[in-house]
C-alpha cells in the first residue's frame, strides 16, 4: 500500500466513497466534505490530501491538516504544533482487512515529514470499534471524549532526501 496526493481529478472517486453508508455513517454530509475538499486542494497549504492505494487501486482516503488553521470548534484548545487525521476505507469489501492500520501507519509516516508537528490527534466515534483498533495499533490512545492522541518523533532535518522516497 502506498499513499499518493489527492487531484481534482479523483474526486469523482471520493464523491462515491463518501456516499457510501459505511462512509457516510461517521463522516456526514458528503456535500459538506467535497466543497471543503475541493477548496482547500486550491487554496490550503496546511491540509493534505491522499488516496491509499493497493496494488495501483485506490480503495481509501487520508486527510492531515494543522488543527489550528482548522476552522471547527473541536480542535480549539489543541496545542500549538497538533496535526489531525481522517481517514475512510471506499470499498465495502476493503473493510476488515487490515487496510485502516495500514493506512494509519503511512500517514504517520506522511505527517512526520510534513511539518514540525510534535502531536496527531484523531476524533473517532464510540461506535467505530475498527479504527480505534487501527489508531491504537499504530500507538494512538484515547485522550478524552471521542478524541485519540500519539506523540509524534520528529523527523531528520533532511526531510528533501527522505520524502523523495515517497
């Protein structure tokens, strides 16, 4: 599995993915995500936007951003250098596979090269008992709330050489 940037070109793809009922079910309004998507693609430098694929296949979606550039209330608070994931899984039949901790692991890989930041936080429903399994196996634990947090190690500063690699 490998993650790659998110274009304009593949939100036809995540339009379907957030229709769907296992999607829609903890992530809401896909209307509400696609416009914010769509804007912070062209206006945004302090959200990024992956599609995990498999095999060459997309089959989920991975936003990092800064929560203090966020504009929703739930992030105020967080301390200054503080990244948030989101994450889906597309495919119904890519669910219960393994694919959200692997997704998990690549964007913390992703966020350690991305920023200065020193801590990644997740806001993840009771109900969904799946990616707390994947949060928590990639070293995640529960900060209060629906909220999850883990340390991050910051990176080298040769962060060019290494991002290469990705």
């Amino acid at each position: 599995m490998r993650l790659r940037s998110l274009s304009p070109l593949d939100m036809s793809l995540l339009r379907l993915w957030l229709n769907q009922a296992h999607v829609r079910l903890y992530f809401g309004d896909p209307k509400q995500w696609l416009g914010d998507i769509a804007y912070n693609l062209a206006n945004a430098d302090w959200t990024h936007y992956y599609l995990a694929c498999l095999d060459g296949l997309p089959i989920g979606f991975v936003q990092l951003y800064e929560t203090r550039m966020a504009p929703q209330e739930i992030w105020r608070g967080q301390p200054k250098a503080t990244m948030a994931l989101d994450y889906l899984i597309g495919p119904k039949e890519a669910l219960g596979k393994g694919h959200g901790s692997r997704m998990v692991a690549l964007a913390i890989e992703k966020a350690q090269w991305i920023g200065s930041a020193n801590r990644l936080v997740a806001d993840v429903s009771p109900e969904n008992i799946a990616s707390q399994k994947a949060l928590a196996a990639n070293g995640f634990r529960p900060a209060g709330g629906t909220f999850w947090e883990r340390p991050m190690r910051l990176a080298p500063d040769d962060r060019q050489l290494a991002a290469a690699a990705f």
